[in-house]
C-alpha cells in the first residue's frame, strides 16, 4: 500500500482509539485540529463521513499530540503513542 494513501485514513474507530491514547476529550481534539466538535461528534458515532483534508487536519492534531498511526500487515491501521511523547509510569 502507498504511504501516502495509508496516512489519509482515519475510520471513527481510530479516531477515538487516538483520543483515549491522549485523554482529550472531543472538545479538546476539536480545538487542537480546528475541526468543530459536532463533526467530530458526528464522525466518531459513525453519522457522516468526513473530508480528507477535515481528517488529516484531526490527524495531524494527534500526530502534534504523540499519536502515531502504524500500519500493521493483516490487520489495517492502529494507533500507539510515540515513546517520547508517552506519559512516564512512575
């Protein structure tokens, strides 16, 4: 699959997948990605589908925030936390 092809996905899944990673709330991930909280609302409960330049604004948020979108062979897209962007366990 073509990278670039591969980084303009977004499914509501991942989209709130990413968000718990980061514990922000849709009115966080809405003021961080410019894209208004009932777009959000409405993509992540699976009402509308949303444009690719709306999408890559929300991911690009996350990617800000440490979230990093991994292809994982057999499986699609996931989500995990960048290691120095990971809150520490201590």
């Amino acid at each position: 699959m073509d990278q670039d092809v591969g980084r303009m996905i977004l499914t509501p899944a991942l989209c709130r997948a990413a968000r718990g990673l980061v514990d922000w709330t849709q009115s966080e991930l809405a003021e961080r990605s410019q894209v208004s909280r009932s777009t959000i609302r409405d993509f992540e409960g699976s009402r509308h589908d949303i444009h690719r330049a709306t999408a890559a604004q929300i991911r690009h948020a996350f990617e800000d925030g440490g979230v990093v979108f991994v292809n994982m062979e057999g499986y699609g897209l996931g989500v995990c936390m960048d290691s120095a962007s990971a809150p520490d366990p201590s």
